[in-house]
C-alpha cells in the first residue's frame, strides 16, 4: 500500500470519515512526530520539517510548509508558537 494516504475513520466501527493522498508532497520515509489538533483543524508535523494542515471534518489540505529542518525529533507546543526540535541540538520556533 501506499504510506502517504492519510485515513481518518471511527475507531468504534472502522467507518472512514475521510483519506487524503500527500503522496506529491512527501517521500515514503518521512514520518509523523506529531499532530495538533487547533479547533476544525489538525497540524500533522514530520520529521522532515514538513507540515500539513488539514480540515478534520473532510480532510481538505488547507496548507502545506516545508521549512527543510531535517531529524526534526520533538514537536512541543507554547502558546501560539510550535518549537521544533532536531536531533542536532538546534530549536526552531513555528507561529500558528
């Protein structure tokens, strides 16, 4: 199968809501490190310094970054601002 479909569906009865393909935006290696979910939407960062924000009702990309910050390992959240870390020891900070 194909790693870059994201699948939304209902844990109770295995009903999908929603798939997106981000096939033209990632690589097969790249992975989730974390997501956040910010009222009707839902921040999906990578290890790659990829992010994704998808409506979680239908699933619709409504943006898409990629600040090329590779072996990012930590994605902790404060206040408006994400801080991304690598596992070089560098910080970026991401305003929402």
């Amino acid at each position: 199968g194909n790693n870059n479909i994201l699948t939304s569906y209902n844990i109770i009865n295995k009903n999908i809501f929603w798939k997106v393909d981000l096939s033209k935006f990632l690589s097969k290696k790249e992975i989730i490190i974390e997501s956040y979910v910010t009222s009707n939407n839902i921040l999906i960062f990578f290890d790659t310094g990829k992010i994704v924000e998808l409506n979680k009702l239908n699933g619709e990309i409504l943006f898409k970054q990629d600040l090329n910050l590779k072996d990012t390992n930590l994605v902790t959240a404060s206040g408006n601002y994400f801080i991304l870390n690598q596992s070089n020891g560098k910080a970026s900070f991401y305003k929402q």
